[in-house]
C-alpha cells in the first residue's frame, strides 16, 4: 500500500497556486529509503528542501539529490544535539522553515493553511502547531492514543532551539499560533516490530536521563499542572512518575536503576496495547478525546 494519499498532480496545481519564497522545508534521516520518496513528493511545492542526512548507510542521500533536495550530512550525537545543528547551520532560502520527518506527509490543506499564516504573518508569532494525524499498518487512523497531536513544526528558525536530547522539547522566542490542518504520520510504516524496538531505544535513553537526575528539577507540580507548553508539562509528568522510585533504600542504587530503567521501556508497549484496543473498542470518539486540547 503506497502511505501517500496525494496525487502529483494535485501537488503540481497547488504549487502554481503557491508564490514562491515561502516556506522551506526540513527533513532529518537515517536509513529512509522507503519512506523519503513520499515524503519529497508531499513537499515538491516547496523551492527549498533540505535532507539533514546522519551517514545513511542505504540510498537515502541518493534519493534527496535526484528528487533535487540539499543534502547535508551530519554524524548523529543526539536528537535534541542533531536538529539544533541543522537549524544553525543550513541555508535556508526563507524566513519560515517546515520540519518532518520522513514519515510524515503535509496535506493539502496545510500547505494552503501555511501560506496565509506566513503571508499574514500574526505580531510576535514565531511559530506553528499543526496536528498531527497517525495511521496504523492497515492504513486506518488512530484516533485515541494521545492525549493531543499538536506539535511544534513551522518556525521562523532563529527563533527556536531545542532542549532534551530524547523527546526533544522545542523552545520559541517569542509566541506561538495552531493551525487546524494536519499532517499525516504513518510511524508503523516499516512494521510493527521496527516501530516497538525503535520506542524501546527510545524509552531506555529517556530512563537513563531521568535516573542520571538531570530532569528531576521539572518534576514541580506547578510545571506538571501549569507549564507554557504540553511538553513542559509532559516533560515534568514523566519525571514525576520516575521520583519515588529514585528513593531507593540505602544499598539498592543499582538494582533500583535498573528497575527504573525497565519500568520506562515497558510503558510504551503499554501505551500500544491501550491505542490498538481501543481504536477497535471505539472508546474515545468524541472531538476532545481523539484531538486533545488545542
């Protein structure tokens, strides 16, 4: 099954409607020769795409230069470390930048969305949530997983950095505005397993960061109740979690680390079971269920 559901031509009408200097385009990766190609043709109305590259070892590198995206190529020290470099270091053609992965696919809707926003631009606005919509292996939307899609992904680049080398945080300097149009994830497009060993890689650095107590400083339940941004907020709620387990008795350091570190790869497997059984239970299907707060 092809994961991208827009037409080239659709893509080619919509760029003649498009003046271009608009917005360019961001897209970091690793070993993404199946998913990029989609992912190109989803943004071909953009002038200026750049492929932020870690060293892949298959035709990634290849695919962004015949599609005809700037490739530059990085060796991979950490999430929040890799993206901070992209943003400081390419050339980017225009004052707003789109950010994706290669998974990802803006929809029409957005593209349109996104230039009235930077065409009319708003005061001290230096950046966009835009929702994100995931869809499962069988093509079908998930619609009960989380408890808000709404990420960060249209900025002005100078303005933003980002904190947190897993589950990165992203920092604006200034103010923030929601677009309503989505862009579709298929995070399951490379199977099931890939999906759950990459979470697990995930959910094992993310416990070490917590044991090491370099967050435990977020874990106040003023942040955790009443922080600028649901990852601030998000960012505190799993310190939280992990704080009485970091009371150890006197002797167990180790074996308390460890326990620590499992909890946290055995909460994602959780949060899949709870998404697959409840897509197909149909519990949540009200609007600020499956969409979250905007």
């Amino acid at each position: 099954m092809s994961l991208h559901r827009v037409r080239k031509g659709e893509l080619r009408d919509l760029a003649a409607c498009l003046e271009w200097g608009m917005i360019s385009v961001l897209i970091l990766t690793r070993n993404e020769e199946q998913d990029l190609p989609g992912c190109l043709e989803s943004v071909a109305w953009s002038d200026d795409v750049h492929v932020f590259d870690s060293f892949s070892t298959d035709r990634t590198a290849e695919i962004a230069r015949a599609a005809g995206a700037h490739v530059t190529q990085r060796a991979f020290d950490g999430y929040a470390s890799q993206r901070n470099a992209a943003l400081r270091t390419l050339p980017f053609r225009h004052e707003w930048l789109l950010m994706l992965d290669a998974d990802e696919r803006p929809t029409l809707t957005l593209v349109e969305e996104m230039r009235r926003a930077v065409t009319e631009p708003v005061p001290g606005v230096n950046a966009y949530r835009i929702p994100i919509a995931y869809f499962f292996l069988d093509g079908s939307r998930l619609r009960h997983a989380q408890t808000t899609q709404l990420f960060l992904r249209l900025v002005r680049p100078r303005m933003v950095r980002y904190e947190r080398e897993i589950n990165e945080v992203l920092k604006v300097e200034g103010e923030t505005g929601d677009l309503k149009s989505d862009i579709d994830h298929f995070p399951f497009s490379k199977s099931l397993d890939h999906w759950i060993q990459k979470h697990n890689v995930y959910s094992t650095m993310e416990a070490e960061l917590i044991a090491s107590g370099q967050f435990l400083q977020s874990a106040s339940v003023k942040t955790t109740l009443f922080g600028r941004t649901f990852h601030e907020r998000r960012v505190a709620r799993k310190a939280r979690s992990f704080i009485i387990l970091r009371r150890c008795p006197s002797g167990r350091t180790a074996s308390c680390r460890r326990g620590r570190i499992s909890a946290a790869r055995r909460t994602n497997t959780t949060r899949l079971n709870f998404a697959w059984f409840t897509s197909r239970c149909g519990w949540g299907r009200t609007r600020g269920f499956a969409r979250g707060p905007r």
